[in-house]
C-alpha cells in the first residue's frame, strides 16, 4: 500500500500564528472604541473669562468675554441678570464688540470666544455700588453665572 507523505504545520508555528492574530484584532478593537469613547464624551463647558463694569453718561456698560473651554460646541441662548433675562429690565440692550452683531442663538465652537457688552440705563432698576449676577444660558441647559459690581 502507498503511503501518502503528509506535511502540515508544526504545533509552534500555528500557536504563533494564532496568537499574532489575537494580538491583531486586539489592538484594531482597542482604537476602534477609544474612537467611539472620544464620540460619546463630548462636553460643554463655558467660562466667563472677565466681566467688569463701566460708568457711562447714561448708566453703565458692562464688558463680558465668555470663551467655551469645553470640547463640545454650544449655543448661547439668553443672558440673565439677577436671575432675569436681560430683556425683561427696561432699556437694558445687548451690543456685540467682536462680532460687530451679537444676537442670542450665537454659536461658539470649542475653543472659541465672544466678547459683547451690556448697556443699563439709569431707569432699569440698578444703583452705584450695587452687586449684579450676569449669566450666560447655552441650550444645553447649563448656566454661567458670574458677579460684577456697578462702579
């Protein structure tokens, strides 16, 4: 009878080619969810960098620069003093430095800044000395207060 001579892979050489397989598809699954972990932990974080107040011939003006520190883009959606939207204070308005229109709905995306003014008139409500809350609202829901006292 005939033999066949039958030659197949060594025990060793297949252990080595399986577990490079292993190690393989290992490390493709490990980028494969650091990119889908980096997708789902997107945050918004919005700071007022520096807020102060001017006297002005008509009442003051306050300067705010808010710059969104967080990895995720946002919209700032109102602005609130002392727990009130702006616009519910009579004559108070918003005037945009940089861009030259600020208008609420505004965008910021990560790493972006804003700077607008707020203009109070004499008759809203408000007094030298007096401390205001100014803060910022995002339609993520989050709000950023910070203090400033009229000069």
């Amino acid at each position: 009878m005939r033999r066949l001579n039958n030659k197949g892979i060594s025990p060793v050489i297949a252990t080595v080619i399986l577990v490079a397989i292993s190690i393989a598809v290992a490390i493709a699954v490990a980028f494969w969810m650091t990119g889908i972990v980096g997708l789902f932990t997107r945050f918004e974080k919005v700071e007022i960098t520096y807020i102060y107040a001017n006297k002005t011939d008509s009442g003051w003006k306050i300067y705010l620069n808010v710059t969104n520190t967080g990895t995720a883009d946002t919209t700032i959606s109102n602005i609130f003093i002392n727990g009130k939207p702006y616009d519910q204070y009579s004559g108070v308005s918003l005037s945009g430095i940089s861009p030259s229109t600020f208008a609420l709905s505004y965008s910021l995306a990560a790493g972006d800044s804003v700077e607008f003014a707020i203009e109070i008139p004499k008759g809203a409500g408000f007094r030298n000395g007096q401390s205001i809350e100014v803060k910022v609202h995002t339609t993520g829901g989050q709000e950023y207060p910070k203090l400033v006292n009229l000069p």
